[in-house]
C-alpha cells in the first residue's frame, strides 16, 4: 500500500512540474500579445511603427521560447547534480 502511496506522490508531481512549466510559457507568450496590442494601437497606423511592433513581438516569443528551453536545460543538470544522469546506477559498482 506504501509503495501504491508513493508512485501516486511521485507521478502527481511530475505532471504538476510539467504543467507549471507549460503555464509559465502560456503567460510569457500572452504578455508578448499583449504588448503587442498596445503598441499596434500606439502606432495609430504609422506603418515604420507597426513594423517595429511586429519585430519585437516576434523576438519577445523567441525569448518565451528560450527561456523554456533554459528551463529544461537546468532540470538535466539538476538530475545530473544528484547522481540520476543516464547510465547511473546509485549504489552499485560497475559490473
């Protein structure tokens, strides 16, 4: 029953990380749409504007997107750090 217990922990907190991670993405990405928005509306139609608009809209996604990327980077080190990198065997010699 114990060992029911704990991979029921175990897989809980593995798919809330992962969810946490998809809504950290979710609200940079909305902060870049909006900003957008108001930068569009800013222009007021002045084509040079909307263009600067759309160019830092589309390096403030490529940010999210990096930053995500970041995110997991440091997750492997992390696991590396603690003795789970692939191929470890904690314990045991080599055979």
């Amino acid at each position: 029953m114990y060992r029911i217990l704990l991979v029921a922990v175990m897989v809980m907190f593995a798919v809330s990380s992962v969810y946490a991670d998809d809504v950290k993405q979710s609200a940079c990405k909305a902060a870049c749409i909006a900003s957008k928005d108001k930068c569009v509306k800013e222009a007021a139609g002045g084509k040079m504007k909307e263009m600067a608009c759309n160019q830092a809209f589309q390096k403030c996604m490529k940010d999210c997107e990096k930053e995500d990327g970041k995110e997991k980077e440091k997750g492997k080190d992390r696991d590396k750090a603690k003795g789970r990198g692939e191929g470890d065997e904690k314990g045991r010699g080599k055979r």
